[in-house]
C-alpha cells in the first residue's frame, strides 16, 4: 500500500474536519497494490508524477486553502472564503492582497455583500408566485440571497443543475443580480448525496483545461494524473527514442501514455502508434484490396473483380471488351491469345498489384496477431473476474473464521493477475512495433523475445483458464493454492521477459540498430 | 403533445405580449402549444441601413429547458414563415391582425444587415448565450434585438461571416459565440 500513499503528506495532515467539508478518503482500491514494478512514479524515464483521484485533489488544491484565507479575514465563512477563492483561482495571497488593498471591489466581483453580512435564506413561505415558472403556490419552499430575489426551490433546482457542469460561480436568478450562491447552499438545493458538488464540476472543468493533467484512459476508471517534471518529450513527439515516451500511472495502476493519452503502448513510440490507428481505422488497406484484386476497366474506369476463368471481359457497365491480362482491348489482339504479346508494357502494373497485395498480407499477418491479442485481453479479463470474485469470498470465509486461511496465501493472485494484463497489453503493442521494423539480425532478436513472451503469457493464461474450468467448481482455492508455485513462476517470468524487451528494444534503437520503415 | 413543464410561464409571458403591444413589434404566428414563436421586428427610425418598409421576421424556439435554458433564436425569411403556417393549419390565428399586410408585403422579408448577425440569420448576442438568466423572457429578447438594430450604423455583416455560414450548425445555441465587441 505505502509506495503510492505514503507520497501524499495531506493524507495524514488534514484529517481534521470542518462544516463537512473534510471527510475521510476511502477510495479502496480493487487490486491491492504491490511491489512496485519499474514504472511508478519518479521511476520512469525521468518523469515525476502524482496519481490522484478528485476527492484528495480537490482537498489539497482548494479547500485547505480555506484556513490560510480564514487567518486574514476571520470573519469569513467558509463559503465566503471558497467564492473568494475560487474567484482568484486557488491563490490565498491573491485573495488577502485584494482583500485589504481594494475590499469592495473584490466583493463586487465576487457576487458578495460584505463579509459577515450575508444573508441567505430557505425560507417556507404562503401564497407565493415565482416568477420563473409563474406557478401559484399556496404554500412552497424558496430560496434568497442577499438580494432578497426569491424564487421557488424547485426552479433553483432546474437552474443550478443546468449550470453546474460549467464548474463556474453560480449568481441569483434575476437579471443583473450578481450575488452568488455559496457551495454549501447549492448541496442542500440540489439534495445530492455527495457533498460539494460545484467544487466537483469546478475541478473536472480545471483538469480538462489543463495540459498538466490527463484522465485514465481505460474504462470506468475515474483516476487522473498530473505530471509533476517532465522529461522533455514534448519537444519532439516524433521521436524514436522510446526511453522518453510518458509512461505514467493511475492511482488504480493502469499504466497510460500520457502523450497520446492511450493505454501503455511499449514498445512502440507514440508516432507508431497515431500511424498504426489511423491505418487500422481508415480504409487505406481496403484501398490496397481493391488494387491487389480488382482491375478498372480501361474505359469506364469501374473496378472489375474476376470470379471466373475466362480472361475475355465485357465490362457490365460499359460493355467494353477486353483481356484480363493485358487490359488491351479485346478486338485488337486476339488472336495472341495466352501469349498476349502486350505483357511487357503492363509489367509495372503487375509489380505494382504484386507489391500492393505483398503489403496487404504482410499488414494483415500483424494485424491478425493485433486482434487477437486484444480480444485475448477481454478473455482474460473475464477469467480475472472470476479469480477475483473467488479470491473475495475466501477472505470473507477468512473473516468470518470458518477456515484458518491465512491473507499470505493467497496474495500472489493479484500480482499473477496483472502481471498477465501487462504482458498481454505489450505483447499486443509488439505486433504494431513488428509491422513497421525493417529487417535487420536485430529485428530477428526482437522476434525471439517476442515469442518468449508469448509463450509465457499463453502458458499463464491457460493456467488460468484451467483452474476455474468447471471440473474443479467446489474446490477452485485450493487447486489454485496447488499451483501456487507455478502461478508466481509464470508471473514473473512475464514480468522479467517484458522488461528485457521493452529495455532491450530502447537500446537498440537509440543506438540505431532498430530501424523503423513507414 | 405534452404540454411544456414551464407552461404556465409561457402562457403568462404570451398574454402579456398579446396584451402590451411593443412598438414595432408583432407577433406573426406561433404554434398552439406556445413553443414557437414568429415576430416581425421594425426598425423604430428610418437610417440609411434600415428603411422603414424592411421587414425583419424573427423565430423563437423555446428549447425543453426553458427558461433555465435560452430558447433558439435567429432571424428567418418570410417564406418559412408560410412553411410554419403549412405545418400547423387547422390553426387558426386570431390575434393575427396583419394577416393581409404580410400577405402583400411577402418579397420584402430579409436578414438584417448587423455587424452581429449573420447572413443565416444567426444571431451573436450574449443575451442567448452566457448571459442569459432564467428571469429573462420572451420580451427581453425581442426588445433587446430590436434595440441592437435601432442603435446600429453599421452596414455590414460580421467579419467571418463568409466561413461562418458555410460550416454553421443548423442550429445557433450549437456555436460557441465569443462575444469579442460589445461596443455595437
């Protein structure tokens, strides 16, 4: 637990608890992390970084600076000092500076009355009509600022849930009122369970903005994290040198480029990568299909696929008759049919066609192992559920003290099960790395490191799959404890083969002895 | 059709209109169900931009969410004004006095010329955009654009307009304005 934890000071610091507003972090993790493998923070490629989750982030970058505001200016609450802050941007002195040099003029800006002075009110009130849905109410709920500008709850509601998601001040309803709605009193407005909900929005908006942050990419995962030095990689995005791609982590461990802002691609660098999407989405290799198997006519241009044998081809739409072989109008030569004496002149068609469907198989030869590596991923991932949920409920089992099992025991499981994810996930990148090496005694090096692996992260996967095969449904613990041992070998194996890849890989090509052909 | 969650406002809002007639400003037409309204907006003094005949027919369009939500609003050409009549005919429009008047004046329908209103009609008006607040209306808007066309001497459109046009949503509340000038 304590490599990604013990980093973060305010984890300790700030436990203290004021208007509701601190309240204890408990983002339990599903993996429990473990030793700490060559990228986390600070380890990797010179880059330092922080894995943060919103709750933490939003107590360390706005509210513990409510203190520092409040010990200026006491009479302050702490909704005044979060506006006042917010309004500044996170920066206390700016606020204290503004305070005292030109006070008015910052309350103005800030949509407050002066400091102490607030007075905003739920109020129950009779026979009221508001005059945003213009409805009757015998008797209603309503809310006002200073201003006194009452409206119904239900349309400061509608309101506030409209203009939340910009993560800005929200003022009183009326026109030209600037009073704002302090944080507190639009949690108990909108009724939402969890608690400041504009400092939420205000945050997501401030990380999107920001190019110091970036979102995990991988599904559900609500982790970000920020870059704290960089290690110059922006300078030059078409890079080869692999040692410099941006490999950071989420505080749930999903390893991401941070650059391209995709899962962790190693080996390839990231130029690999845009080009390998593209070419995987986009139609070019259609386009390279149709080339290799279709002629155009020569006069209407239409592709032509040939289904039969025949070489005499009357186009469909045309009507244009003419020789497969040659493409010469059919009237002019036949009588040199089979020896057709035009080939010469169309033979850098041929090379042409040969060459492009050459490259459609040597693109689909990798791309295959692409895919399937993917989909494997998803496969693996259902297997890992299952451990999962299996590793669950013997630690409840343990819990409750029906068997005398022991947490060491079965703690390996969750480091076999990433260490197959991670391997899987390189794995798969080495076929887009493959796809654009040329060939050299090295690129063969590469290719036997990449079979290791494959092999590994097969055998493991299998394992897997075996143990929670059917046959063993009532005693799946102590099968896998059984295999224990072949379990943390195969893991590791993973795990060593993978890194003398990646590095091996960084190597050659900084000292050029992996080249790339695109 | 269901009627609209803030119907009783919208129905306030259009007795009133109905009730205090604005000074050059008509309503056209609009659908039973009082999402839809067309005004026929005339400039209050004859200048060289704007001559008195010029008739300038605006649509608003209340979105669902109104009024926490702005409504769609842009300036229309006459004849889909007749298209609106076409959709909606087993309406009858009493309060639609100049029902003759428009009928004789239909070629004279246009977009007025405005630094800040495109030639689609679309409108770069903060009012629609981030400074719109649910306690403005139907009023605010007509009588806020009415004033941007008296207080223009400008006879020209935006300077993007070209580009702008071509590649604008069909509808105006999807472009990000940048409200660069107030000063027009």
């Amino acid at each position: 637990m304590s490599d990604i934890e013990s980093d973060f000071e305010y984890e300790d610091d700030f436990e203290g608890s004021e208007d509701g507003l601190y309240e204890s972090e408990d983002d339990s993790q599903s993996l429990v992390p473990t030793q700490e493998d060559n990228y986390l923070r600070g380890e990797y490629n010179n880059l330092e970084y922080y894995p943060w989750t919103i709750k933490p982030f939003i107590r360390y970058n706005f509210q513990d600076k409510i203190a520092s505001v409040r010990n200026h200016i006491p009479l302050a609450t702490v909704d005044e000092a979060l506006i006042l802050l917010q309004y500044k941007k996170w920066q206390p002195d700016e606020v204290i500076n503004a305070y005292f040099d030109k006070p008015q003029e910052l309350l103005n800006a800030c949509g407050l009355p002066a400091i102490g002075t607030s007075n905003n009110q739920f109020e129950t009130v009779k026979k009221f009509e508001c005059s945003i849905c213009c409805e009757k109410f015998r008797t209603t709920r309503v809310y006002s600022l200073t201003c006194k500008h009452k409206y119904c709850l239900d349309c400061y509601m509608r309101y506030i849930q409209s203009s939340i998601q910009s993560g800005n001040l929200i003022k009183c309803m009326s026109t030209k009122c600037s009073y704002v709605v302090p944080h507190s009193d639009i949690d108990k407005i909108i009724g939402n369970k969890e608690e400041n909900q504009l400092l939420l929005a205000h945050a997501r908006a401030f990380i999107d903005a920001s190019s110091k942050f970036k979102w995990c990419p991988s599904t559900d995962c609500q982790g970000f994290t920020e870059i704290i030095k960089s290690n110059g990689y922006e300078s030059d995005l078409d890079s080869s040198d692999i040692s410099k791609v941006p490999i950071v982590s989420c505080v749930d461990r999903h390893e991401f480029c941070f650059n391209c802002n995709y899962e962790n691609h190693l080996p390839c660098p990231c130029w690999i990568v845009k080009l390998w999407i593209k070419k995987c989405q986009d139609d070019s290799e259609t386009a390279n299909w149709i080339e290799a198997n279709t002629h155009s006519c020569p006069k209407c241009d239409s592709s032509i696929e040939k289904n039969g044998g025949c070489n005499h081809m009357t186009c469909k739409k045309c009507s244009h008759q003419f020789c497969w072989i040659c493409l010469g109008s059919w009237k002019e030569h036949n009588r040199d049919y089979f020896k057709c004496n035009k080939f010469k002149e169309s033979k850098s068609i041929e090379e042409r066609k040969n060459k492009s469907k050459l490259s459609l198989q040597r693109y689909l030869h990798f791309y295959k192992r692409f895919a399937i590596h993917e989909s494997s991923m998803k496969g693996d991932l259902r297997t890992l559920a299952i451990i999962h949920e299996i590793t669950r409920m013997y630690m409840e089992k343990r819990k409750n003290q029906e068997q005398n099992l022991s947490w060491n025991d079965i703690q390996f499981l969750p480091d076999a099960i990433r260490g197959l994810i991670v391997g899987r996930k390189t794995l798969k990148w080495t076929y887009c790395f493959a796809y654009y090496l040329s060939k050299s005694n090295f690129a063969q090096i590469f290719e036997s490191n990449q079979d290791f692996l494959n092999k590994t992260v097969e055998d493991l996967s299998e394992l897997f799959e075996k143990l929670i095969s059917k046959d063993n449904k009532d005693n799946v613990v102590d099968i896998i404890l059984k295999e224990k041992n072949k379990i943390i070998n195969l893991s590791e194996l993973i795990m060593t083969r993978k890194r003398t890849l990646v590095s091996g890989t960084i190597l050659n090509v900084q000292q050029d002895l992996l080249r790339f052909e695109a | 059709m269901a009627k609209h969650l803030f119907y009783r406002r919208i129905l306030k809002e259009y007795k009133a209109l109905v009730e205090n007639k604005l000074p050059g400003i008509t309503l056209v037409k609009h659908t039973e169900d009082l999402t839809d309204f067309v005004f026929r907006i005339k400039v209050n003094h004859a200048n060289h931009i704007y001559s008195q005949s010029d008739l300038y027919h605006l649509s608003i369009r209340i979105t669902p969410d109104y009024p926490v939500d702005s409504p769609q609003v842009q300036f229309i050409l006459f004849n889909e004004v007749i298209d609106l009549d076409a959709e909606d005919d087993e309406h009858d429009n009493d309060e639609d006095e100049d029902e003759d008047d428009d009928l004789i004046e239909v070629g004279q329908s246009k977009i007025p010329m405005h630094p800040h209103i495109y030639s689609n009609g679309h409108i770069c008006l903060n009012l629609l955009g981030e400074d719109w607040s649910p306690a403005c209306s139907i009023e605010t808007i007509v009588l806020s654009i009415q004033s941007m066309l008296n207080s223009n001497d400008k006879n020209e459109r935006p300077p993007d307009d070209v580009n702008y046009v071509k590649y604008a949503p069909v509808n105006p509340k999807k472009t990000t304005f940048v409200y660069h000038d107030d000063a027009v």
